[in-house]
C-alpha cells in the first residue's frame, strides 16, 4: 500500500520535488550508487551499492526516514563486491538482479521488461547484456533517466572480454536498448574513472567514443576487441562474493563493538539508552570547559573531562582499556574530538549522538559538581 503522508525533510531534501534522486561514489573502485525515493510515500531503491560503503548509505537512508524497498544491482560486478546483501539484512529490502547473472540470494529475478515499483514511481528493467549476459538497465517511470550499470559508460563503455561479454551483443543492447530511448533522457553510468557524472542519449549518439557518430558495428567490434586491458585487482574476491549477493562467505555481517550508527557525517555515534546501559563499562570522555562541566547542566555520572582544545596533548590520560564514548553539549565538539581520537588510532570510540542535552531530554541521569 502506498502510504500519503510525505515527510518535510524528504521533501526538502528532494528540493522540493517528488522525486528524491541522489548519485554517491565510490572512489577506491570508481563505481556510483544511485538513491531514488518517492517523496509522498517515502518509499526507495537503492541502485548498485558497494559492500564498503554499507554505512555510509544506510546513514543517508535512515536520516532521511526513507523506507528502502529494494537493492537492484545492474549485474554481477568484477571489481566490487555489492552491498545488496548487507542493506537487506539491515533493511529487509529486496535484492534485484538479472535472473540471468544465476545469483545466490537474490528475492526478487529480474526479466526484461519487468517493473521494480517504489511508492506510485518505478523502474522499468530493459536486458542490456555484452558487458555480462546478465546486464539490465533501469529506466525510470517518465524515461527522463537511466541506470546503464557498465553497458554504457560516459563516452565509454564496458568491456567484453570475461564474464560471457560480446562486442556484438553490446552493440545491440546500446543502439537498440538505450539509444532507443528519448535524446533528453539522462544516462548515468555504473562507472567513471575520471570524474564524469552524467551524460544523455543525444550526447553519447553524437560523442561516443566507441560507438558514437559514424562508427559502425565493426568498428565499435574492431575496438572493444583490442582493448587490452588489465583484469580488474580484485575480481578473484569480487566474483564470487556477488553471486552470493554479498553475503559474506562464513554468512555473517561484520559486527563491532557496539551498535554504533554511522551518520552520514561519516562519524560512529551511539544513542543515550544504550549509553545509559553500559555506562559501567565505558569512559564517558567530556570535552566541554570546566566550566560547563561544574555548570548548572550537569554531566553524565563518573565522566572524565578532559576539554577539546587539550585533548590532543593530553589524550594520554584516558584509560586505554575501556571503549570511550565522548560528549558536550550538543554532539558538536564531541564529534571533532571523536574524529580526533580516531586519527591518533584509538579503535573504540564513539559520539553520543545529540549531546547532553539529549540525553538530559530523554531522562538519563545527569550530576552536578554541587551534589557531589
Ligand atoms: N582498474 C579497474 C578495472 C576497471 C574495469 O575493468 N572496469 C570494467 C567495469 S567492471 C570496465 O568495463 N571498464 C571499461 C573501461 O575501462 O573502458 C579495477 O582494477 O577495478
Ligand atoms: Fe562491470
């Protein structure tokens, strides 16, 4: 059921449009994940995530209040591993691949002309195989873009040289898949390399570098097939891990040390209940003036203080045994010293996610110099 009730923030992060539309990158490997959500409902799919880069789209999703309803990877990709297995198990979104790429793990098989549906939008599956056999395109409801994964990139393509490739075949996905579409559609690529975003139907028919202006199928069959690439570093990992969808091999997602939510800040943080209940167990690193922390609002019960302007020299104060959790008013300060103390390489640290002041709003204890 496609819920009415759209929320201000998404709204607003949408720019005010009905359609959320985000592009990330990954730069280790050069690959783009696209985020698409429909603003009224909320309802979103995320588009070829990369396994490293799980929190930081997880973070993107949840600030958002968006509700993923599926990961679709445009094919099994030789030089990343997907992050589609790691969001279901934290989302419970469907993984959407081509039936053809033969994938462990995959709930939803996707077919040629196929409809993956997000809110009242959706995304329109066309086979553009060459690149692999199983190679899909998304295109959206109103053909106004396009996800091409690899079988088209900016003014490049994919290779066809493993994974069942062929030259020929790709010559027929793009000239009659994505050509086909209208000249103004905007294409966005799975791949680039040297810092392209974006381009259009009408731009890649012009400049193509591959298959672009004149060029025939022989010429475009006569390019790809001297190419003489190097194999992507990390396939041997790669392969395998995507035809599990991700999953890892032993089947179990990374854990850490605490529930620690990532905010797409990049910074680890925890929430105050979990805080509240381990407090035993952590050194509560207060990085406020002495002033503040003797002050009228209080402190978390046995915290150290230790200000952030001196926390660089003198870090060597905190007991090395505990995994600390560091606080200010706000979460501001907080989160510069966090990212401090990680650099010096401390392993166990987080931010408690909006300061004292949440903590004090949410009812956990707080203790002041005088009660002492
Ligand atoms: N150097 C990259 C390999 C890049 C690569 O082979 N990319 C594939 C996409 S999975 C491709 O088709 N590249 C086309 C090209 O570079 O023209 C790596 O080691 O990961
Ligand atoms: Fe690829």
């Amino acid at each position: 059921m496609v819920a009415t009730s759209a929320s201000p923030l998404l709204q607003a992060a949408a720019g005010g449009g009905a359609l959320l539309f985000r592009q990330l990158f990954d730069a280790p490997t050069g690959t783009f994940t696209y985020l698409l959500a429909d603003v009224r409902s909320g309802e979103g799919v995320l588009i070829d995530p990369v396994f490293e880069q799980h929190e930081r789209d997880l973070s993107l999703i949840r600030e958002l209040g968006i509700e993923l309803v599926a990961c679709l990877d445009t094919h099994a990709h030789a030089d990343h591993v997907t992050g589609s297995w790691l969001m279901h198990e934290a989302t419970g979104c469907a993984i959407a691949l081509s039936a053809a790429a033969r994938a462990e793990n995959v709930t939803q098989p996707l077919q040629h002309g196929d409809r993956v549906s997000f809110g009242g939008r959706h995304l329109k599956v066309r086979s553009t195989p060459g690149h692999t056999d199983g190679c899909v395109s998304f295109v959206l409801d109103d053909e106004s873009m396009a996800f091409t994964g690899d079988a088209l990139l900016v003014r490049g393509c994919g290779r066809c040289d493993f994974q069942q490739g062929n030259a020929h075949t790709l010559w027929r996905s793009i000239t009659e898949q994505i050509f086909s579409l209208p000249e103004a559609c905007l294409l966005y690529p799975g791949h680039d390399y040297t810092g392209r975003s974006v381009t259009s139907v009408a731009e890649e028919k012009a400049f193509n570098a591959r298959l672009g202006g004149s060029a025939s199928e022989r010429d475009f069959v006569g390019h790809m097939e001297n190419m003489k690439l190097p194999h992507p570093g990390r396939i041997a990992e790669a392969l395998p891990g995507n035809l599990r969808s991700g999953k890892p091999r032993d089947g179990v997602a990374p854990v850490s040390w605490a529930p620690l939510q990532r905010s797409y800040a990049g910074l680890p943080e925890l929430l105050p209940d979990w805080v509240a209940e381990h407090l035993g167990a952590l050194t509560i690193l207060d990085v406020r003036s002495a002033e503040e922390f003797n002050g009228p609002d209080g402190r978390v019960p046995g915290s150290l203080l230790l200000p952030l302007a001196e926390l660089e020299q003198r870090n060597g104060e905190i007991p090395p045994d505990r995994p600390v959790v560091v606080v200010c008013h706000s979460g501001s300060r907080s989160a510069l010293a966090t990212q401090q103390l990680l650099k010096a390489g401390r392993g166990q640290v987080a931010n408690l996610r909006g300061g004292l002041s949440r903590w004090g709003d949410e009812g956990y204890p707080l203790e002041s110099a005088t009660a002492r």
